[in-house]
C-alpha cells in the first residue's frame, strides 16, 4: 500500500500457533532511525469479508485494541486495495461514542494491520441471537 510503517512477526518461544504471536512495526522516522513497536496478538475474535480480527496487546501500556489482520494476498485485484483504502480513509476520519474507534493502521510484506478499539460485550448478532429482538430504545 506504500506507507512507511512496516511490520514483521516473530513467534514466542512455547506458545501455540494462535496465540503468542509477536508483530512488530518498524517505524522509519527519518532516513537511518527505525523504531519498532510491538503487539502481543492474543486471542482470535473473528473474521469479516477479508479480514481475521484478533485482540492484540500492546506490552508497553497492557492495552487490548482489536486488530483486523487482511492478508496482501486478498488484496491481488486493484478493486480490494481501493475498498480496503476507502474503509481506512472513512474509519479513520469518523468519530462517534456508537462506532468503533480507529486506532492506527500499518503493514508488512503478508498482511495490512488495521488496529481498532476493543468491544469486549457481545457482538450485536450475539445479542440478537441470545435475546431474539431488541427493544426500541436499544435500536
């Protein structure tokens, strides 16, 4: 997508292959200064259309943000790299106490990492599904 902001992964030693994944973000601040920040990928929550969204913690503050994981290889056609920069570009500019917060978003060679705020009550389809209707207030 050509961003500056990269990441590689690495595993942690003993851990199973869903949890215990290391990705780090390799920030170019100027031309010979890289920092590398890292994530904690926890448990998986879900996947979407083309993404798999996992809770990620960051170690430095212990906070939990939800990470949409798109793999670059679902991005082959020119059609899916417009509609994953158009959901970027509208997340990040929306702001509203009712939709998920953009949080930040970077890349590696494998994948794009969109980190967003962490929901940690049930799914709306959950909610429906275990209570079978909404009130109108809740609508």
């Amino acid at each position: 997508l050509g961003y500056k902001k990269m990441a590689t992964r690495g595993r942690v030693p003993g851990a199973n292959s869903e949890r215990g994944v290391v990705i780090e973000e390799k920030i170019t601040k100027s031309p010979g200064e890289t920092m590398i920040k890292r994530y904690s990928r926890g448990k998986y929550l879900g996947k979407g259309g083309f993404a798999k969204v996992y809770e990620v913690t960051i170690p430095e503050s212990r906070k939990k943000v939800a990470a949409k994981i798109i793999s670059k290889a679902s991005l082959a056609k020119n059609r899916a790299k417009e509609k994953l920069m158009a959901e970027i570009k509208i997340h990040r500019s929306m702001k509203n106490d009712n939709i998920v917060n953009f949080e930040h978003f970077f890349e590696d060679h494998e994948n794009v990492y969109i980190l967003l705020e962490l929901c940690t009550n049930q799914t709306l389809s959950e909610l429906l599904r275990r209570r079978k209707r909404l009130t109108e207030v809740e609508v």
